[in-house]
C-alpha cells in the first residue's frame, strides 16, 4: 500500500479489486458520518457516450449532513463545491487507487473564513478514511 498527498488530494493504492475498495470506502465513509449521494461510474459512461475503453473509475459523491448544513449557513453558494468527491479507481498496474478531496484546498478558492475550521473537521474524517483503508 502506498499514501499520496497532493496539493488537492490525498491517496491511498491498495493491492485489491476495485469492488473491495469500494465497499471498504463506503463502509469507512458511512462510520465518519458520511453518505453517498451520488455515483458516476466513468468507465461506463464513456463507454456509452464515446465509445471509448478506460480502466475502471468511480466517483463517489460524498457529504455529512451535519458538515454541510454548516457550510451552507456560513456561505450559500457553497453548494456548488458539495459534495466532496472521492474516486475509486483502477490503476495501469491492476491495483486500486483511493483518493478523497482535500476540502481545505478546495475551500481556499472561497473568501469566507467561516469555512476554514468546518473544511478542516471534513478533511480529518477524510484522512482518517483514506489511512485506515
């Protein structure tokens, strides 16, 4: 297993399936207070819409309730950076990549520093998810 930190995100490769690793994720991401709201299979959807073979990717679309509703009093236009996104995905070696936003990066693009200490409390839950993976 190895750990990425990048200046957006942060990973973790893990040498099982991708429908291991997405169910692990699912699971960690529920005991940090987090849901799937959304869900794009992207491998699929360029199959369908271009015709185009890639490896397996999915894109979780993540959100805590309790963390959102925060954000969204602190800045209403908030929600067009919601839900925080992580990717499961294969990697060229067969190995599967997990990888979580870095919602402190993101939310430096918003001059509201409401959001800094909820962004911090967000990307705590989303190391911890990605380190115990």
């Amino acid at each position: 297993m190895s750990e990425t930190k990048t200046a957006y995100y942060f990973a973790r490769t893990l040498p099982v399936s991708l429908e291991e690793a997405e169910a692990r994720v699912r699971e960690l991401l529920q005991q940090e207070g987090f849901g799937v709201l959304t869900e794009i299979d992207v491998q699929a959807t360029l199959k369908k819409k271009l015709n185009v073979e890639v490896r397996p990717y999915k894109i979780l679309g993540a959100c805590n309730p309790h963390f959102a509703h925060q954000a969204l009093q602190a800045e209403p236009h908030i929600g067009t950076m919601l839900p925080c996104n992580v990717i499961v995905r294969q990697t060229e070696d067969g190995q599967t990549e997990v990888a979580a936003i870095d919602p402190v990066a993101s939310m430096q693009a918003v001059d509201n520093p409401a959001l800094r200490p909820i962004a911090e409390q967000v990307r705590e839950r989303l190391q911890r998810i990605i380190e115990r993976l």
